[in-house]
C-alpha cells in the first residue's frame, strides 16, 4: 500500500467532554487521544514518553477508568467524557492528591507526576479502604525513572489518609 | 524559567513576636516547582508547541552503522506537500561539529556515517506530519564500511579504523608502588572479569524544543544540563556570535547525564537560521531519541586483587576496555574517573590500572549518573566479596580492615580527611541487623535469600584541573524578596530548592520570600553543569558567597536604623533587631527600601572556583584530583529463585554522607531515586546491539523498574559537614546508584554461593550463572 | 473513515464490506502500538469497542462464554485462577481496562498471556460472519502460524467459552516486577476427569500446547515421578528460538521447570478440593 501522504487521512467529528467542558472536533481518523488532547485542545498536563502503553505518563480518565491515551484513538471517545490532569484542581484548590504529591516531595521532574495523579485518583475513586499491594497494582504501569517510588506511595497513602478523615 | 512560591505569609505586626528561626537549610520546604508539576501546568519542552509551533523539524538519519555517503538527494523530499527546506552540511555556517571534550561529531555528517543514529539533514515542514514523511523521502546513497560491532573487533589485527589513528581513542594509567612484586608476595591471589552493559538514561521527558531566529537572536527552549556551554557549541557549529544566541531551559524531564551531549539544539538553530521569522518546534520519539542520544560505557574490567593472610590489601591490577562507541563525547573523562576510582575507597598500596577507550559503531557513550566510578565499583567491590572468601573471612571484617580513614590515600595519591565510609558502613549494617526483614523466615526449596553490602567513594566535580566553577547573583528588591540568579538547571533534582534555601538561610528570610531565576544564558551567569554531583557544592557556595556579600549590606544599613554595631543584629523570619533585644527591630522591606534610595547595591555576584590539579600523565596521581570526596555504603537483601534465575530485591539500605542535607525529602528522593537506577542496572537495563542497530530503542524492551520492584528503600542520611560545602553540604547525585548495584550483587553471591560478573543479571543470567550454562550466549554484547 | 457500530450485526455487516481495507480496534493496545511506530497505517477503522454484546460473560449449559470485548480487568475479576492470574500480569491497569480477550486472541502473539490461558482450559472460540453465521472451534486449531490464525476476512471473533470449573495454575516469567512481556509463560489446568492440558507462551511462533506431554497425564493421578517424567517429555515438545529476549536453552529448560513447578502445586494442592479460587 502506498504511504498515504498527510493529507489524505480522512477526518470526522468527534464530540466529547473533557474536564466537564464540551468540544466538538474535526480530526484525522486516526489521531491518538493523547495527540488530540495536547495538539488540538492544548491540554498538554498529560504527557507522553513512550507512544506503547509502557510509561503511564498519558494516563487519563474515560468514563472514570484510566486508560493510557496514547493508545486510545481521539475518534474513540466520541460522546464520553475524559478527565485529565487539568480537570483535578477546583481553581487554585488542589485536589488532596496533587497535595500530597508536592508534600512528599514525589514530583521530582515530574514528568511521570500527571499520569501517576490520575492512576491514584482512580484507585481513591474506586476504593475507600486500600490495601498496599492494591496500591502497587494500581501503581504499576506508571514508570517513574527519578523517585524510586517511596515518595509516590508516601503521597497516595497521606492523600488517602486525608480523604477519609476529610 | 522564574519561579516564585505563591503562597504569602499573613503580615506580621510590629507587636507580634517574630517567628522563630526558620532555617532553611536543613529543612524540608515544600518544592517551589511542585505545584506547576503537579497541576499539569508545567511546561516542558514539547508542551510549548501548541502555543508556539509554526514549523516543524525533523532529522534524517543513517541507515548504516559505518559507510561512506555517496549522495544525498532531497527531490523527492522537496516534492511532499508542505515541505520548505532540506538542510545538510553544506548549510550549516560553522565549523558543523560538536563535542564536549574533543570535538569530532559533525552536526550533519558530510562524508561518513559513524553510528546508525547518525544524522545528515533536516526537515523543516509546515506539519509534524509533513516533516517526517519528507524525511523518509530523502534519499542517501552509502557506501557500506565493515561495522565495529565490538570492542574485540575494535582492536584486532587489521581493523577498518573509524578514524586515522586508529579505533583507540586514549587510555589513562595509574600506578601506584610494585604490584608484579606485591602480587607474588601475596598469600591470595584473586582475579575475575566483569563485563557492564550499556544503559540508557531513560529520562521520561523525550528531547524536544523549539527555535525561533529574529534576525539578531536565535532563541532556543531545549533542555540541556550546561546551558552556557551548549551555547558555546551551537554557536561554533552554526557560526554565530555568542552573544546572539539565547537558550532558555524549559521545565526538564530528568537528565541524569543524557542531556550532558549536543542534542537537538544545531538542527533547531539550523532549522530557525533559515525560516526567520518562524518558530521551529522538534520532538524525538522514544525510539529516535535512544537511537540518536549517548549511553553509559560499557566496560570490561579485567580485575587481579591480591591480599596477606592477615586480610590486608596488597596489591591490584586493573584493566578496563571500555566501549567508546562512534564518538568521544565525554569518554576521556570517563576514562580517568574510572582509573581514579579503581579501587575505590580501600587503602591498596601497590596499584596499576590501565584503562583504554576503544571507537566501535556502537552509539557514543559519555555522561551518565556514575560516570565511570559506577562501574569500577560493580568489580571492585565485587572483588572485596571475592578476596574475602578465598582469605575465608567475613565480608564486612574485610572491608573494614582495608577501607581507608580520615587522613588516608586514595589510589591517585590525595589525601582525604574526614573520611566517613566506615560510618556509613556501621550505619547501613546496623539498621540491617537491628530491625530485622518482616518477611517468612519459611521459604519453598527453590528460592533462597542473600543479603550483600558495598562501601563506595565517589570525587565530586570535574576534577583533574578540567576547569570548573560556578557564579551566583543574588538581588533584594523593594518589598524584601530575595531573587536568586543561576545559570545551572533544575532537571529534577531539586535544584532550585537548594539554591533558594542556601540564600534564604543566609539572609534570614522565610522560604516565601524568595524567588530564583534559573539556566536562561540572558538573564542568569554561568553556573556550570548540572552534574559530577556539583551543583549543590558548587553553585551553593556561589550562592551563599552571594548572599553573604548581601547579608552584610543589609546588617550595615540596619545597624544604622537600630542604633547598634551590625556584630549584634540578628537577621530572622524576614526581620532585623538587636540580638540582646528583639523589640529593638526593623522588618526586611524598610531595610531595602531604605538602602536602595541610600544607594547600597542590595546586589551581589560572586564566583565560586576552587582549584583541583590535573594528573601526572604516568602515574595518574594528583594530590587534589577531586576538590571532595563522598561516601556511602549500601545493604541489600534478596531473592533469588534458582529454578528461575528470578531476583527479587527484598530490602535495600543507603546510607550516604551529604556534609549537609539542605533538603533532607530532595536529599532522601535522590538517594532512593538513585537505588531505583541501580536496581535496574543490576538486574534488567541493557541496550542490546545487533552490529551498530539497537535492537530494543523503546520501552516495550528496555525495560525500567516499576513500582513492584523497589522494595521499601531505607535511607540513611550521614551528616558530616563538609568545611568547604555550603553550611557543611556537599552532595548525592550520583553515588546512590554506584553504591546500589554492587550490593545487590553482593547479595545474589551470597544467596546462591556464585559470584556474578556480567550484567544486568536478568533471570536468564542469573539462572546461567547459578547452573554453570556458559555455552555460546547469543545475547548481544559489545565485547 | 471511522465507523463505530453499536450492534455485532452492524459490525459483521461493515466487515463483510470491507474486508482487509478496514482495520478492527477494540482496546487498540496492539492495533495504535503498531500506528505509533509506523508499522501500520490504517485510514478506515471497525471500532468494536461500543458493542455491548461482546462485553457480557454468561454461563451456558456447563460453560462460561466470555465476549471478544472483555478486558483484562473483567477477567481479573474471574474464579478461573490461570485465566484471572494471566489477565492480571498484562500490562498496568489502564492496559488491562483497554486490552480485551478478542484482541488477544485476533493478534495471535506466541507471548499472548490470555491465549496461553485459554489454551490450556481447552477454550474454544466463536468466529462469525454475514455470510457464514457463528462457528465455535477449539483454539488451539486456531492458530497456525506465525499470527496466522483461521480468523477469515469478512469474520469477527465474537466469543470464546470454556468448561465450567477446571482447576487451573498459571506462571510466567519476566525480567521485573510488572509490566512484564513473557520470557516463557506455561498454564495447566485439570478437568474433573484428570485431564490435564499443559500450554505455553514464547516457544515457538504461535502459543503452543503440548499434547505428548498432555497425553501422558491423561486419567492419571500426579505422583512426583509422573511430574518428572512430564517436565521431561515437554522439553522435546516445544520449539522456542533465540531472540534479544532470552535464548532457547533457557526457554526449554524454563518450559521444564514450570511444568514441574505448576504440576507440583495442582498436586499439593489437591487435597484441599478446588483450590483454584
Ligand atoms: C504495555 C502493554 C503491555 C502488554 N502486556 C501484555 C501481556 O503481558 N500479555 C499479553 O498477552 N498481551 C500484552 N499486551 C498486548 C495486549 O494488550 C493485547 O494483545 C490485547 O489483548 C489486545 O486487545 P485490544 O482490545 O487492545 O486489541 P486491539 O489492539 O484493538 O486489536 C488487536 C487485534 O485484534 C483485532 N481484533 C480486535 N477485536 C477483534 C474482534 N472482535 N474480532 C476480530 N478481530 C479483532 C484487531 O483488528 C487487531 O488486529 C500488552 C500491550 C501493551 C500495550
Ligand atoms: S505514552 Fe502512553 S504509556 Fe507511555
Ligand atoms: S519524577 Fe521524574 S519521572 Fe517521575
């Protein structure tokens, strides 16, 4: 088959919620999620270091469940809502996560930081009790090459901890 | 990048107390940097593009491991829809070549390709999509030359020479007393090989920047680690001025020596120089950037120990052939960190090392966090563990034995006082046996537990009179914050908190009232790189040099304004007063505001260059190689599953000597950070070569640890002032991870009685070694 | 051109139009994979992932019938210890709420972790078409070569089934903790007649059973010795190569070992009745 050339990709509209605002989009077939979400949108919190679902770092929220946006194509959350790192704080209000993490120093370069918040917020979402090694599962595809993950872990607990007394 | 932290402090009124003494240094402030981080608000340097991008770049690279180019032709390319340009060689202004040490990498190769990641054009398009599809339109015809695969190749009898001189680009010696005599008069003679792989630094965040030229300045947003002296090449290999370039660090995804090389900022600079007007933006993918980007050495340590029956050192002969790949990078360096570590930090008094750099067609290697002392400590402490069973002794009475003390040599002959790796070594060996491993005492027949230990010494800076120093600025303003200027970059590592609080304790203001500007080479002075563990050592005194020359300032104008001898003011929390009456004071805002309309500068810069002596080139002794020395030792416990060859790391102890820690969290996230890299150096990282290519250059085959792997990781912070560092800190980059992976290595010798030499020990290794399996192994090296 | 049916029928119906012109995605863990790196560059997509039909898992007259677009996540969910232990070892768990059973099946990996699991629980897969209906095969007729599968161009996996209650064990073996593409993977399970059925990952171009070996178990009680025999016989059975992952010398012996090692377990654990939840 002949490379197609870049224009020939067809394009559709897709029509989505992120971060509970609307947006209604002309794109290429087969833009991932991710591409979509930092190209078209902007929204460039979600990050991407691998492109093949090894990294965690595009980690975002469909319907709810985390999924790694650069392997879900953008036409795919047509009529679903995706939330991303940016949907987290209310205004200059961290969300306990996002807290947690700046508290124990876990955001070194923080690169893995977004996508690592929205595996957490998940798991917080889903559970109220957690035990450590369903904190390490929920943890587990999320590569982080700076911390080590003790200051990781160290958050999430400290963010659970304080949404349970919250 | 300025950073500024937002949350203010409510006033304080004149009758309130003054908050007690708030000393930054040693406390844990919340990162100035965290909440962009952790927001998503963060820009690095792909998230520029939207709001800048107008152009895109893309790089053409060789197909072949070593040729000849015959011809590039860009017709094809110029045909796609929305390509402007195909640059090569004949392009670039300048001299078209780079390299920290020795420059001999073109930017855009003319005549021969020395690595499969060579480049030799760029593409600028109006879409991403546009670049890359007329780079793979660009036609290169080579003329193959036979590939270097490995250094044995490299150096047989009547090898292609990559370059005229051959494929050995250098060796450095040391040598130290008779070790033939020494050897021959030793009651155990132990000798073995260790082969250490090549690794990849993978940072998360992927090369990419953007690049603009208005006609005077080209302004490029890439992450390095130098700024400065990335500068400095750019500006040689486009044929710029200086003056005429501005690099600005976006916020940076990790580093640990990857940013170290020229990456993407000539094809940027190139890129711009021709689009005036335009922004260019250019990112990798991960497959482009382990393709293009340098590695750590692989070496070969040829290693002979010899010992007295009393268990004392007597002498040790080295050989080390380490994997250059297609260009110097910072090899040479490389080289003489590794003899100068050869043995580590045990007294050994005859000692000959020998460590030669050979050229293949394997990526270039240079910088990465160890920087050669890693991987002289994977052999020498694996010789300790060796020497200490052919002498039936225990590991740890050994090393102790033979581990030097405050006012001992080291192998280049300096003289290190205090010394403190015993210290560190009781430490780590203590919490390990006085809070014993929760586990099951109850394991099945096939899997066994060992624990192991590694004592490491690590020179912190360039050393070896290669130039080094770093500047501060540091500025009050009207309202009483204190703006710390650096030119050296936050890559991670907490940086910026460092400086900050270095200042901020000096001047005795609270955390909140002060700001940094960091690693723009328009708005900060040279700070040197952001690696050898010198930032916190040296561009910390440059800032407390500052500050300090700002602290007197302010104590002479508010000794003005209370009336007393500037001896007896105490600066605290933002105030001024009088240390035998603190009712008797003046807040920080007058002070400045009263001496800038008095004319004092409330500026100070100052330059921080300790001096350290190059070595004799014979011997390679140097009474000062390194201006510091620092220590840790490391504990590790773990499973091996023999039926498997399965590793497990079940506890792991670091105990490490900062002088100082100024931020203890960021002190104890680099120290389990640096484990984190050693763990996967020891048991799973490997860039795998399969005659110059990659065979895994993305992260489905270089495999990293995830957060199952990292058992709890106890850090243990010694402190013991350094009295050159500022406020006693000198600091941990780099040694958690040399100390990390000789203990686990240490510990898989001690769980299944065999000693590992060849890395990393992934379960088919492990399960080879265990089994005694040494049949032609296909696994690709570079040896 | 996207096309998102909401109906398996609308599905089969795109299908059978378009044949090989249209790529199938349902979690997209292979298919985008593969986009990403330039291998493939597909411009018209059946996206299955809406179907909720291919969602369900139901019993049926002694068997469990899962739907082509159950995730990992639903099967780790699962009482089937080898299929639920093996759908938990797939990626992370965003990989796993994405990457379905179908998809697994249709990539026809030699490392495929649920197509090993199923192997071993003598699963059997429903292939449909416009023309042609629902046809269940057993799969391990399925597979034929290198991802070469019986899948033909106009059909969709629709379902996959298995016998109720095997008792089942699963090991596979990678180079760290999570996140890990098998170096060797083997799955055994037992039916309540004995049978034993021994399957692998990564020996040779397709997930492989090992019917000599299995043969051997058959109706037999475990005994040490006959596990012996049997971790022997399936080192002649399987055929891995040497790649950058691992060699065939430690994949043949590892083939060995687990057999042993799982075998070992189902026998120890057989006391205790079905163990397997
Ligand atoms: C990071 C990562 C880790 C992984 N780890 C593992 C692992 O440990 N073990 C393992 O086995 N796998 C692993 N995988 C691969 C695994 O996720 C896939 O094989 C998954 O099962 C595919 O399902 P999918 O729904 O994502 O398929 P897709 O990618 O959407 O499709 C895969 C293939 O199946 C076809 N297809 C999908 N549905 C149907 C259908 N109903 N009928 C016909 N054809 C169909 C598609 O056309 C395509 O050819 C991993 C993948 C990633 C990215
Ligand atoms: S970028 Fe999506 S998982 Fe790495
Ligand atoms: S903080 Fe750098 S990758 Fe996690």
């Amino acid at each position: 088959m002949p490379d197609p050339t870049p224009m020939e990709i067809p394009t559709m509209q897709v029509a989505c919620d992120v971060n509970g605002e609307s947006f209604t989009r002309d794109i290429p077939v087969d833009m991932p999620l991710l591409e979509f979400l930092r190209d078209v949108l902007g929204l460039t919190g979600t990050k991407g270091a691998c492109l093949e679902g090894e990294c965690g770092s595009c980690t975002v929220l469909v319907d709810g469940e985390t999924i790694n946006s650069c392997l879900m194509l953008a036409a795919q959350v047509n009529n679903r809502s995706v939330t991303t790192i940016e949907g987290l704080a209310a205004g200059t209000e961290l969300d306990v996560i996002q807290d947690s993490f700046v508290a124990t120093g876990a955001a070194q370069c923080g690169y893995c930081t977004p996508g690592l918040i929205m595996s957490a917020r998940a798991l917080l979402n889903d559970q109220p009790d957690i035990s450590e090694s369903e904190l390490l599962t929920a943890l587990e595809g999320n590569i982080c090459r700076c911390t080590g993950y003790a200051s990781i872990i160290e958050a999430v607990k400290r963010a659970h901890r304080e949404s349970q007394n919250a | 990048m300025i950073q500024q932290v937002t949350t203010t402090e409510s006033d304080q009124t004149l009758d309130a107390p003054i908050a007690p003494a708030d000393h930054l240094v040693g406390k844990s402030c919340r990162r100035v940097d965290g909440q962009e981080k952790v927001t998503g608000a963060a820009l690095y340097g792909a998230d520029l593009f939207p709001n800048s991008a107008e152009l895109f770049a893309s790089v053409v690279r060789s197909e072949h491991a070593h040729a000849n180019i015959v011809s590039i032709d860009a017709t094809q390319a110029l045909e796609v829809a929305g390509i402007l340009g195909v640059y090569t060689h004949a392009d670039v202004g300048g001299t078209n070549i780079h390299g920290l040490i020795r420059r001999d990498h073109p930017a855009l190769a003319s005549k021969r390709v020395r690595y499969f990641g060579d480049s030799i054009a760029v593409v600028v398009a109006k879409t991403e999509r546009a670049a890359k599809l007329g780079r793979d339109k660009v036609a290169v015809t080579y003329e193959p030359l036979p590939v270097i695969a490995t250094m044995e190749q490299a150096i047989a009898e009547g090898a292609c020479k990559l370059y005229p001189e051959g494929n050995v680009m250098g060796d450095k010696r040391i040598r130290k007393g008779d070790v033939e005599r020494a050897l021959a008069d030793s009651h155990v003679v132990v000798s073995d090989t260790f082969f250490t792989q090549t690794v990849d630094h993978a940072f998360l965040d992927i090369e990419a920047g953007t690049g603009h030229w208005d006609g005077q300045v080209l302004t490029l947003y890439v992450a390095g680690q130098w700024v400065h002296e990335e500068r400095r090449l750019i500006a040689l290999a486009l044929g710029l001025p200086v003056e005429q370039i501005r690099i600005i660090q976006p916020v940076t995804g990790g580093a640990f020596g990857g940013r170290e090389d020229i990456s993407i900022q000539i094809y940027l600079g190139l890129a711009a120089l021709k689009h005036q007007g335009k922004t260019i933006a250019l990112r990798y993918t991960r497959s482009e950037s382990m393709r293009a980007r340098h590695k750590r050495h692989a070496l070969k340590i040829e290693s002979t120990f010899g010992a007295n029956a009393d268990g004392m050192l007597t002498a040790a002969k080295i050989v080390v052939y380490s994997d250059e790949g297609a260009y110097a990078s910072t090899g040479i360096a490389v080289m003489r960190k590794a003899a100068s570590h050869a043995t580590g930090p045990y007294c050994v008094p005859n000692v000959e090392v020998d460590v030669y750099g050979v050229h293949t067609n394997n990526n270039p290697t240079g910088a990465m966090r160890g920087f050669g002392a890693c991987q002289m400590a994977i052999a020498y402490e694996g010789m300790m563990d060796r020497v200490a069973r052919a002498l039936d002794m225990d590991r740890e009475t050994f090393r102790r034995k033979n581990l030097i003390q405050s006012g001992d040599t080291v192998t280049t002959g300096q003289r290190i006082d205090p010394v403190s790796v015993g210290l560190c070594l009781t430490k780590a060996i203590q919490k390990f046996k006085d809070q014993p491993y929760p586990g099951s005492d109850h394991l099945p027949a096939h899997i066994k537990r060992g624990w192991g230990m590694s004592a490491i010494c690590f020179g912190l800076g360039y050393g070896d009179g290669f130039p080094d120093c770093s500047r501060a600025r540091v500025e009050l303003s009207d309202s009483g914050i204190a703006t710390v200027y650096t030119g050296g970059v936050e890559v991670g590592q907490g940086l910026l908190n460092a400086m900050m609080q270095i200042a901020g304790e000096e001047l005795g203001l609270p955390f909140e009232s002060m700001r940094i500007v960091a690693a723009d080479t328009e708005l900060t002075d040279e700070s040197g790189s952001s690696s050898a563990t010198r930032q916190t050592y040296f561009t910390g005194n440059a800032v407390r040099m500052a500050a300090s020359e700002l602290r007197e300032q302010v104590l002479d104008i508010a000794g003005i304004k209370l009336k007393v001898h500037p001896h007896e003011i105490t600066l605290q929390h933002g105030w001024a007063y009088e240390t035998s009456n603190s009712n008797n004071r003046v807040r920080m805002e007058k002070i400045c505001t009263e001496g800038l309309t008095r004319g004092y500068s409330l500026k100070a810069t100052a330059l921080f260059k300790p001096r350290t002596i190059v070595e004799i080139p014979n011997t390679g002794q140097s009474p000062r190689a390194f201006i510091t020395y620092l220590f840790g030792a490391h504990v590790s416990q773990v499973l091996v599953n023999i039926e498997t060859g399965e590793v497990k790391v079940e506890r792991h102890i670091a105990a490490h000597d900062v002088g100082k820690a100024v931020n203890p969290q960021s002190v104890e996230g680099q120290i389990v950070g640096g484990v984190a890299q050693g763990l996967g150096m020891a048991l799973m990282e490997e860039v795998t070569y399969r005659d110059g290519r990659i065979m895994n250059p993305g992260l489905t085959d270089y495999i990293i640890p995830t957060i199952k792997d990292l058992p709890p990781v106890e850090a243990i912070i010694v402190e013991h002032d350094d009295p050159g560092g500022p406020f006693g800190a000198h600091g941990v980059g780099e040694p958690p991870l040399i100390g990390a992976v000789p203990a686990i290595l240490s510990a898989i010798y001690d769980a299944t009685g065999k000693a590992p030499c060849e890395l990393p020990m992934s379960p088919e290794r492990t399960w080879r070694l265990i089994n005694e399996v040494c049949e032609n192994d296909p696994l690709s090296k570079v040896f | 051109m996207f096309h998102q049916p909401m109906t398996f029928e609308h599905a089969l119906d795109l299908r059978s139009e378009l044949g090989t012109d249209a790529t199938v995605i349902n979690g997209g863990t292979d298919v985008v994979v593969a986009m990403n790196h330039g291998a493939i560059k597909p411009t018209t997509f059946i996206d299955v992932s809406r179907i909720k039909a291919l969602r369900g898992i139901e019993k049926q007259n002694g068997h469990l019938i899962m739907g082509a677009g159950v995730t990992f996540a639903d099967l780790g969910k699962m009482h089937f210890r080898a299929l639920r232990e093996a759908s938990l070892s797939v990626g992370g768990p965003a990989i796993r709420n994405m990457g379905t059973i179908g998809g697994n099946i249709a990539t026809a990996s030699p490392a495929g972790d649920g197509c090993v699991a199923l192997l071993a629980m003598n699963a059997e897969v429903q292939l449909s078409s416009k023309a042609r209906g629902d046809r269940w095969m057993p799969l391990v007729d399925y597979f034929i070569d290198y991802r070469k599968t019986a899948l033909a161009d106009d059909e969709l996996i629709k379902a996959v089934r298995v016998h109720n209650n095997p008792r089942s064990r699963w090991y596979k073996i990678g180079k760290r903790g999570a996140v890990n593409i098998s170096l060797v993977c083997c799955a055994i399970s037992q039916n309540e007649n004995n049978k034993t059925e021994l399957a692998f990952g990564c020996v040779g171009p397709i997930p492989k059973v090992a019917p000599k070996a299995s043969a051997l178990l058959t109706g037999e009680t475990l005994t040490p010795e006959l596990i012996d025999d049997v971790a022997n016989l399936v080192t002649h059975e399987v055929a891995p190569i040497d790649d950058q992952r691992g060699t065939a010398t430690y994949r043949r012996a590892m083939c060995s070992t687990l057999t042993k090692r799982l075998l070992t377990q189902l026998m120890e654990d057989a006391p205790k009745g079905d163990a397997d939840a």
